[in-house]
C-alpha cells in the first residue's frame, strides 16, 4: 500500500485549529452580544419612581423658595406615600446615581459594571435608622387640641441625617392637629448635604397633605458668617426669617419652634398640651446631650436665677473623658428642691428662661405690643452696632416676656428632645398621654422674675463662680470662660 501524502497530517491539524478557532469565534460573539445585551438592559430599563425623583432634584439649583396657601382638602395619600418612600431612599439612590455617572466615564467601566458585585441598581434600600416613635397618638390629644392653630418654624443647617425623621414626624403630627390648621415656615443656609433636596420633598409632602407653608433653601447662597461676635446676631436674623410668614400673629394659637432635633410627633403634641392646660406663654422641652446631660444649659434658668448645674461640676466632668464618669447632679441646691423633685418626676414647673430645642410660645407675644423677635443683647458695652455675642437670642426671647409682663415660662421635662439619634434613644422614652395619670399639678405661677441675672461668659467656661441672692446665673458666649458676674435681668 502506498503511504499517505505528507501533507494529509497537516491538513488535519489545520482543520483542527480551525475548529478551535471557530469556538473561539463564537463564545467571544456570544459574550459580546451578552454584554450588549446587558448593557441595553441597563441603559434602557425604565426608570422607577424614586429613580425619577432623584434625577430630577439632580438637575435642581441648590437654592430655592417654594411656598403655597392650599388649605385643607383630601390628602393625596398615594402621592404623600410615593414621596416619603423616596426620602427613605434618597441617599441611597443619589450614591447609587453617583457611581453610575462615574461608570459611564469608560467603557471599560460600563462593560464591567453588569459583573459586578457592588452594583446595586435593582434594588434600592435604605439604612436610615429612626427612632421609637409612636404610630400613633392617643385620641386625647386630638380632642384637646382641637381647633388650635400652629405656625411651625424651623431653621436648618447641614441636617440631612435629621430630615427622614423630621420630615415623618411633621406629617404625623399634622395629621393629628389638622393640615388646614397648621403653617410650616422653614429657613436654611449653608448646607452642603442633600438637605436642600429633602427640603423640596418635604415641599411634595406638604403639598399632598394639603397644609401652607413658606419653605427658603439658600444653601451655599448664604455661608454662616458667625465669626467675630456675630454669631448671636447671625442666629437672630435666621430666627427672624422664619418668622416672616407670620404677617398676622393672631391666625394662630401658638408658634411652634422646632431645632435640629430627633423627636417623636407625641413629644410636640405633649408640649402643647401642657401649654394649654397650664396656661403658660411659654413652654419648652429638654434637649439632652451626652451622658443624659442637659445641653441648652447657657439658655436654662430657675425661677432664683440659677443654672440647672453646679459649674464646677461641669468643669470635672469635661476635664477628661466621660466614658465612664457619672454625670453631674441637675438642680444640686437645696432652695431647688422642688424643682428637683418636679423634674425628676415629669412635671410641668416654672422657670425665669427656657428653649431647649423645643419650645412653644403664644402666638399674641409676636403681635403688638409686645411683637417679640428675635435680637443680641442690649447692655455689652463692647458691642459695636449691635454685634455681641454676650446672651443667646433664644434666652433674650423669655426676657422679652418678662419684660411685658408674660413671664409664664414653663419647663416639661417629659418632653425630651436631642440633636443626635444615639442620644434620643438613649435612656429616654416618647412623651405622651398617659391615661393613668388622673391629673398634672398646676403651676402656681409667680409674677415677679429674679431681680438680676448672671451672665457668664462663653470664654472663660472654668471660670469660678459667685452666687449673689435673688439673682439669675448668665453665660456670655463670647467669652465662655470668664467668670460669672451678676447683672439686672432686664438688662438695665
């Protein structure tokens, strides 16, 4: 037998390599058209609706008015759930708008990006954290509170941790004073978060609540600007501006001041209820700090002038860390026994000065004559132009009162409030109506303020102190270290 061409083998290896070729060819065709197909999917799935939003508050200046007079009427509950879902995931979609846009810069990228494990665009989710909050109020404060009319005013800075709970908590506490009975006044500047966003959110949900409002975002439009002395006086003039809605201060019953606070809608509900019953003019919560430490204490007087701790108290206790200290004794004198003892239990008791993140004024104290706003103090004789940092306008605000004769100034301790979430769900509980308590002490309210006030200064916190009678404990924030010296509450 003759033997096979030479060529026969290599003919066959060729056509072997060519059938691998030809494998190649088509897995490579196969992963190409898959991408493809994977990146049109991507590219053109439909957006959902938390999508659209965000894109939209996107394509937003970072600064704007918005305002409506709308009264009353349905609420739109699906479009109020449609927006509060996207305030829950707001930050998530914006990270997630936010990596894509970083991803469209390549193609290698885009080519990736179906692969990979950290791409999150089907699911959305969120993982703000709100507090403890009751889902609903007692029926009581409903039936209390019926026909009061509240103009709610609050100033933001750089809040948008706070905003998913502020914006919840409005609504259920709206819902229960009555949207056509409610005006929300909102001041910002100086953010550069997605505060600004969730401003035009909460917008919608005022909006779909059917509840006026008057909302001023300026952020980065208008910088803080508190430097030399001009803090007291900065902080004025943004008070004052959320007021400005407040053209005709007998529409309503009681304007409402809300800070950057966690709070539940039942801590609102509660203190307005207790203004009401006690007859006060003005009423605040307790703002806490750290370790359960009062945290407005510059602000905070007893109806002897006294501050709510003992400074040197405060000094050790902010000496070195405080981990593992206790914290200071509130009220450790023995004249403020009863206030102690008032405190500890919840109740309602009369004090010179108050705000504490949360405070409730009558709305006639911003009307003729008194026409209560907000200022710096009158007797530094270092201010120039009005510029001194000496008292906070939120304690100028009680003096005010007293000053017109409407010194009902009351403290509800039950009502506590925070600037942090740990810290509002720490050793606390939501105020609310209990129904087992028959009633609440009645303040007996005294007519007279404390003959004079200390000032203490900001600059010199670990200064020592000196306790003259009948006297109110001041702290000038502007030189929180200095010692404390007394002067006449009225400014005189």
């Amino acid at each position: 037998m003759l033997p096979l061409p030479a060529y026969t083998s290599s003919s066959s290896a060729f056509k072997r390599r060519c059938r691998v070729s030809y494998v190649h060819l088509l897995t490579a065709t196969a992963l190409f058209v898959l991408s493809a197909y994977t990146l049109l999917l991507f590219s053109s799935r439909t957006p959902t609706h938390i999508q659209q939003q965000v894109q939209h508050l996107r394509s937003l200046p970072s600064d704007f008015v918005q305002s409506s007079n709308r009264k009353g009427g349905a609420i739109d509950e699906d479009s109020l759930a449609k927006t509060l879902a996207t305030v829950d995931g707001l930050r998530a979609e914006f990270n997630r708008q936010e990596r894509e846009q970083e991803a469209e810069k390549g193609w290698a990228n885009w080519m990736l990006a179906p692969f990979s494990i950290t791409r999150d665009a089907l699911v959305v989710s969120s993982t703000h954290a709100y507090p403890t909050c009751p889902t609903s109020a007692d029926p009581h404060y409903s039936s209390s509170l019926y026909y009061k009319r509240v103009f709610i005013a609050i100033n933001l800075l750089q809040n948008e941790e706070l905003m998913p709970t502020l914006t919840r908590e409005l609504v259920a506490l709206i819902r229960v004073l009555g949207p056509d009975r409610v005006f929300v006044s909102i001041y910002e500047n100086a953010s550069m978060d997605l505060t600004i966003m969730h401003l035009r959110l909460l917008c919608q949900v005022l909006e779909s609540l059917g509840t006026p409002y008057k909302v001023i975002a300026k952020g980065l439009t208008e910088l803080q600007q508190k430097e030399n002395g001009h803090r007291i006086s900065r902080l004025s003039a943004v008070r004052n501006a959320a007021l400005e809605p407040l053209s005709n201060p007998s529409e309503f019953d009681t304007v409402l001041w809300l800070n950057d606070i966690f709070h539940c809608h039942t801590d609102v509900l509660e203190l307005l209820l207790q203004k009401q019953q006690q007859g006060a003019v003005q009423a605040c919560g307790i703002d806490y700090g750290p370790k359960g430490l009062i945290y407005d204490r510059w602000v905070m007087r007893n109806m002897r002038g006294m501050p709510f701790y003992n400074q040197s108290d405060l000094v050790e206790f902010f000496s070195s860390d405080i981990t593992y200290k206790p914290r200071p004794e509130v009220l450790p004198f023995p004249e403020d026994t009863l206030d102690k003892a008032a405190l500890e239990r919840g109740e309602p008791f009369q004090v010179f000065s108050c705000w504490n993140g949360v405070t409730a004024f009558s709305a006639s104290a911003f009307a003729p004559p008194t026409s209560l706003r907000f200022r710096t103090a009158l007797n530094d004789p270092n201010s120039k132009d009005g510029v001194t940092d000496k008292a906070s306008e939120c304690y100028l605000s009680s003096v005010d009162l007293w000053k017109h004769g409407m010194g009902r100034v009351m403290l509800v301790p039950r009502v506590k409030v925070a600037y942090s979430l740990d810290i509002y769900e720490w050793d606390r509980t939501p105020a609310g109506y209990d129904p087992t308590v028959v009633t609440t002490p009645r303040i007996n309210w005294k007519t007279a303020p404390p003959k004079q006030v200390w000032m203490h200064n900001f600059a010199a916190w670990y200064a020592p102190e000196t306790a003259p009678p009948k006297q109110v404990w001041m702290h000038n924030f502007a030189a929180w270290y200095a010692p404390e010296v007394p002067e006449p509450w009225d400014e005189a």
